[in-house]
C-alpha cells in the first residue's frame, strides 16, 4: 500500500488540538473590513474548530496529522 500525500495546503491551514479535533482561522478577515462592525472583526480573530460534517473530508486530505 503507498503513503498517502497530504495536502500541503491544508496542512499549512489546520492544527490539531489535544483532544484531537481541528482547529481553524474564520474566514471573512482579509478585505473589506471598512463595512464590518468592530465587534464582527473581533470575533473573526478568534480560531474555531472544524464542523463535525466536515471531519471526513479533512481526515483524507490530512492523514497524518
């Protein structure tokens, strides 16, 4: 069976936590900002994890993380 290749792009995009979920930057933060309320641009700073709908996906594409 060959190794698997991780997406370098992900990889560089996801951590993993202690307790094994992954951990994600909001999206929405980059340009513009002038439009978006303070508190809205705040709130994006903070990281998230990744949704449960999602971890199947992410599993294939980060095998070894």
């Amino acid at each position: 069976m060959p190794k698997i290749k991780t997406s370098r792009a992900a990889a560089k995009r996801f951590k993993k936590t202690g307790t094994g979920k992954l951990k994600r930057m909001k999206a929405y933060k980059s340009h513009i900002l002038t439009k978006k309320s303070t508190k809205r641009k705040r709130n994006l700073r903070k990281a998230t994890t990744v949704d449960a709908a999602n971890i199947k996906a992410m599993k294939k594409i980060l095998p070894y993380l």
